[in-house]
C-alpha cells in the first residue's frame, strides 16, 4: 500500500482532549455545564449503539448528558411536546433526534421544532442557510470531520479539485459548501452523472458518501489523490467496508481514509465540538 492513512481515531482523541480541557475552563468561569440531549424512536439497533457512544462521549468530555428512548409507536405530537420542552430547559444546550424516525412520524417537521441555537446537527433550514452563507453557528457533523481530517495531516483545499460523490443533505451538500468556502473548486457528482470516472480521474481530492459498498475503484482515481471515504457497509460476512474499494484505490492515492477507523470517529467527536459551541453561545446570550 502506497497511500498515508488517514487515522481518524488518533484525531478524534486529540480534539476531544482539548474539547475536555475547553469544557473544564468554561465550567470553572461560568458554573455552567454543557447538556446534550439525545432522542431515541424506536428500537433500530445501529441508531441504538450510535446514542450510547454519544451519551459515552459526553460523560469523557464533561458534559451533562440526557437520552430519551421512546417506543416505536410513539405519536408525533408526544414527539413534538418533548421537543418543546427540551427548547425550554436550560441545562440543554444540544438537541440531537436520532434518524431515521418511525414511519408516522414527519421528520421534516421535527427538525424544524428544534431551535436553531440547539441544533448541534445542523440540520435546521436556519443552519442550512448560514452554512450557505459562510456565516455558521454550527457545521453538520460528518462534512466537519472531514475538515478536520484534512487540516489533521495538512491537506489544504484551496486551489484544489474536489470531487463529492453524493448529494445528500446531511453530508454532500454541506461537504461541496464547506470545500468551497476553503477555495476548493469543487463538483457534485450522483447516481445520475454520465462518465463518473471522467470527473473522479482529475480530482485532487475525492469525497464519497453514496452508501454503496467498494463504489470507487482504483482505477478511478488519479494517482496521489487523497479520498475521504464517507461510507460504511456491512458485507454479507459482517465485516464493514467503506464506499471505496480500499484495497485497489490504496494503490493510487496518496492518503486515504480507513473504514472503520476514519470519519466514523470523527462525526460524534464534531458533535461535541457543537454542543460546547452552542453553550458558550448561550451564556454570551445570558
């Protein structure tokens, strides 16, 4: 293998050591403690172990920490009542609901209930819009990983090629805003793009987040990119695997991130960054 690997883990614990020293410090001026909320719906069992690794996070970092775990069959409305009053409660700063959401329940609706100032995800329209404008509270989780991986191991964007696979908003939209707002010349690439490999072969970096198991080749990849592998499958044998097909591209680009090992950790690490953010901005509300 040719590529530097990009450890994701070794990151993740480096930030999260100076989110720790940050959170002592603001405690000690302010006498307040950061308070994530996390709202579980239903019994999915990834969504499950995602809200104990947030919930473990918060109590290394120093948070305070509250998970509401609802049925499968909980009505919006009740939904919506505890989002009112987690909007209400001071000692929460972060409001996070774990997706997806039950069947019956519009998730369009439940991100915007959530105020913007708590919106650690960043998924309200509000936080939408400041991404767009340069002018953020906070930045989505996975694309803000992949900003840190990068100024990680001094990779800078600017002046640079990118290539997003993916156009989702959670990920593939903010991550091409974000790369461009670091003077990246940046395309979006999709299940309907003609010639992928067209775009992807002149790439100085590549992001792919499509959510199909070993999509980008090596023979995709012009040689010394660097590719940020967004994706994470579980293959028939239980093994997981990223978007990227690792082996070959390995062979190619110059670094390269593993999965598991590399965004993954980041993505709840980011979410921390947030919650910290939005109860410093909260106490200059004060």
């Amino acid at each position: 293998m040719s590529a530097i690997l990009i450890d994701g883990k070794k990151v993740s614990l480096d930030i999260r050591e100076r989110l720790k020293r940050e959170t002592e410090a603001f405690i000690t001026k302010t006498g307040v403690t950061p308070g994530l909320a996390v709202v579980l719906v239903g019994n999915d069992p990834a969504s499950a172990v995602y809200v104990r690794n947030k919930h473990r996070a918060c109590g290394e970092i120093g948070f305070y920490s509250e998970v509401h775990e609802l049925p499968e069959d909980t009505k919006e409305s009740d939904l919506l009542a505890l989002l009112a009053r987690l909007n209400d409660d001071p000692k929460i700063h972060g409001i996070l609901v774990q997706l997806p959401l039950p069947k019956q329940i519009n998730e369009e609706k439940v991100i915007l209930t959530i105020k913007p100032e708590k919106d650690v995800d960043a998924f309200h329209p509000a936080n939408v819009g400041r991404i767009m404008l340069g002018n953020y509270r906070f930045l989505p989780c996975t694309p803000a990983g992949v900003m840190a991986l990068l100024d990680a191991y001094g990779i800078d964007p600017s002046g640079k090629s990118c290539v997003v696979i993916g156009r989702s908003n959670i990920v593939g939209k903010p991550q091409a805003l974000l790369m461009l707002e670091r003077n990246a010349t940046v395309t979006i690439c999709h299940s309907r793009t003609v010639d992928l490999p067209s775009y992807t072969k002149r790439a100085d970096i590549v992001v792919v987040a499509v959510g199909k198991a070993r999509f980008l080749t090596g023979d995709m990849v012009r040689p010394g990119a660097v590719v940020i592998d967004v994706g994470i499958n579980r293959l028939p044998d239980g093994k997981l695997c990223g978007d990227a097909d690792f082996a070959s591209v390995s062979e190619v680009a110059s670094a390269i991130t593993p999965v598991p090992g590399g965004v993954g950790p980041m993505t709840i690490t980011m979410l921390m960054q947030n919650t910290l953010s939005a109860a410093k901005a909260a106490e200059k509300d004060e």
